[in-house]
C-alpha cells in the first residue's frame, strides 16, 4: 500500500504517516523514490505493536 493508503487505513494525517514509514522497525520497501509498505508486513507489525501495549 502507499503511504497515503496507510494514512486512510490509520486515521492519521500525511505528515504523521511519513513519519511512521521513517521509524526503525516499520516495514516499508523503497522503489525510486516511491515508498510502498508490504501489507502482510504492515500486519505483522501492527499485531507486534498491539501485543506490546
């Protein structure tokens, strides 16, 4: 997914979701200049951070 999509899914806004996909540990893939963000990876995180809570 693009980080707008990721900002959608999240409720948070663009520049909050630049930030996240910059954070040691989220996973992103960089093609160019474009960042994408795998979403099995994304789930697997998102599942990591809510068993830490």
């Amino acid at each position: 997914m693009s980080v707008q999509e990721l900002s959608i899914k999240l409720g948070i806004s663009l520049p909050k979701a630049y930030e996240l996909v910059k954070q040691p540990g989220f996973p992103v893939l960089r093609i160019g200049t474009r960042i994408l963000i795998p979403i099995d990876a994304y789930k697997q995180w998102l599942a990591d951070q809510s068993a830490k809570s």
